[in-house]
C-alpha cells in the first residue's frame, strides 16, 4: 500500500492508505504529517552514493532542475546539508503549483523558467508518477530503479532508458559504429 503513495500528495497518500476521502479530515493528517516531517524528514534522509557525481557530472553539462511535490523551504533545508550552495539552477516546490505531479505543471514550470523547450529535457524519475509527468509535459524520461518502482512498471510508459542506479546515466552505451547514442 505504501508503494502506491510514492510521488502522490500527502493528502492522496493518505486517502490510498485510509480510504478516506473527506478534505477537511485529509487537510488535518497533512498538517499532523508536516509537524512531524519538519523534525524527522531531512534528518533521515539520505542521498544514494552515486548522485552528487551524477548531478555534478550533468551539471557541467547543462542547467539542472528539480521539481517535487513537496515544499521549498524543506527542499532548501535539505539541499543545504548536502549538496554546493546554489547548485541548481531552478527549484519547483509544491507550493510553486496548482497541479501536482503526475499533472505536468511543475515540470513546464520548470522548462519555462530555464528558456528550454520540451525537446531539450531529459526528465529523471524513479516512480510511476515522474513517468506520467515526463509523458503529459511531452519530455523524454529515464527511470530510476534504485526506488521502490520496477522496470517492468517503468515499461508502461514511454522511456528512453531505464536504469538501475543514478551514475549508469552517465555511463552512455555505445552502438555497433561504437558511437554513443
């Protein structure tokens, strides 16, 4: 059951876990939720080994982004005690949207601010729900197995690859002509 929630809202998570549907009663858990995530969420996680490279490797080759459901102020507080200062070059937090994920909103958001165009993204995901964001803002997608998401589940969507840790983004295979692709 709690698969199902990653990437949702917690007022989604919580009406998959509970079956309840009531806003008033879903709004009240959230806030309980959030008193609790501002003492234990970022104090608890953690990044994979493998990501700082990625992103720093990524990041010497064009402008990075992130976007989550969650909000900013935890985001920064997280990205404070992990990663350079300033290090990305945009932030799309929850409160930033009407829509969350999988609706594209934030992600478009996000394409706009750095003066890109869908073409020119490459969106990086590791749940079913970063799937569907990539498919409706029309992006190409890679998944990220290292979560709680299969590739076979990744498979439903469109991909351009799917992977097992953060750093194979970087290891690019070659074809026949020994061209990387």
């Amino acid at each position: 059951m709690i698969k199902r929630t990653i990437g949702k809202t917690l007022e989604e998570s919580f009406s998959i876990l509970t079956g309840i549907t009531d806003a008033d009663q879903l709004e009240s858990f959230r806030q309980e939720y959030s008193k609790e995530a501002d003492i234990y969420m970022n104090a608890n996680t953690i990044l994979f080994p493998d990501t700082l490279p990625t992103l720093t490797h990524l990041k010497n080759r064009e402008s990075v982004s992130d976007h989550f459901n969650q909000y900013r102020f935890r985001i920064l507080s997280f990205l404070r005690n992990h990663m350079p200062d300033d290090w990305f070059d945009i932030i799309i937090g929850g409160e930033d949207v009407t829509h969350h994920k999988p609706d594209p909103e934030g992600l478009l958001l996000a394409i706009d601010r750095l003066k890109a165009c869908p073409e020119e993204v490459l969106y990086i995901g590791d749940s079913t729900v970063d799937a569907g964001t990539a498919a409706a803002a029309g992006v190409s997608f890679t998944g990220v197995t290292s979560g709680m998401t299969t590739a076979q589940e990744f498979q439903a969507y469109p991909y351009d690859r799917i992977i097992s840790t953060l750093g194979q983004l970087i290891s690019v295979p070659e074809d026949k002509s020994g061209c990387p692709l």
